[in-house]
C-alpha cells in the first residue's frame, strides 16, 4: 500500500488510530515525527512540573505500553509497517528524552534535537533494532532507545552546563 493511499483507510473514530496517530498529529502531510515529537514537549513540560520527574517516568511507562499496543492494531488494520502516521513512539522517545533533566526552555530544546538527530539518523543500535523488531513492539522500540540515548547525551550535557 502506498503512502497516498493509507490515510483514505485510516478511520480517526477507532481508539488504535486516534492512539497510534496521537489524535490525527500523524496525519499531518509534512514532517509527522518531527511534528508530534514537538507536541510532546509541553506535555513533558505540565507532567514533568506538576507531578515531577516519579510522574513523568509513570506516564512514560504507561505510553509506551500503549503504544506498543496501539501501533501493532494499527499496522494490523492498515497493513503498513512502521507507518509514518503512527506518532506515538516519538512522543514516548521524546519524554525518555526528557526524563533526566529539568523542565527549562534550554534543556527540552537541547533535548527536541538530540532526539530528532538519533531518531532520524538511527545510528547503531536503533538501526538494528528499526531492522530486526517488527509489530508495535518494532514501532516503539527504536525510539525508545533513540529516546534513552538522547536522555543519556542530554544530561551529560546538561551537567557540564
């Protein structure tokens, strides 16, 4: 199935696709990741300073087996793999980004473009794992780790500042 064609079947109604494409943020026609990596920023921002980083951590845990569910009916209902339109992964990526570091302006910047870089450029391991893993265990997975690597880099960063 071609990309043009995947939106048309695509029914915004169903829970696994408003889940998989972050309520239709997936469906955007330029740059989706990028897109709802950038909307998960505030939520990261409201989770992180209201419930702290316990909360944030929690809510991570709770997208990303979510997602992993959602992203696999979603596949199974399109028949597209890793379909740009799913979103929820970069969500999840972009708060493990996050995890380790303070709600301010400089470190979610910092953090939005080391996680777009390693989710983007799928350096070793991630590109193994985009390969190897398939279904929405696939889907979230890659992001995940690019997600943890971001974090890693980031608070390395972020402690030398």
């Amino acid at each position: 199935m071609t990309a043009e064609a995947e939106p048309a079947r695509v029914h915004l109604r169903h829970p696994t696709a408003l889940i998989a494409t972050c309520f239709g943020a997936g469906l955007v026609p330029w740059a989706p990741g990028t897109v709802a990596s950038a909307l998960a920023l505030p939520l990261a921002w409201l989770l992180r300073t209201y419930t702290g980083t316990l909360g944030l951590a929690i809510a991570t845990l709770a997208l990303i087996v979510i997602g992993i569910w959602a992203a696999g009916a979603y596949e199974r209902r399109t028949g597209v793999r890793d379909s740009s339109a799913i979103v929820i992964d970069e969500v999840a990526g972009q708060f493990v980004a996050l995890l380790l570091v303070p709600p301010t302006v400089a470190a979610y910047a910092i953090g939005f473009v080391l996680f777009r870089l390693f989710d983007v450029v799928k350096p070793w391991p991630i590109s193994l794992l985009d390969r190897r893993v398939k279904g929405g265990l696939g889907v979230m997975l890659d992001d995940i780790v690019a997600g943890a690597l971001a974090a890693v880099l980031l608070w390395n960063v972020w402690i030398w500042l």
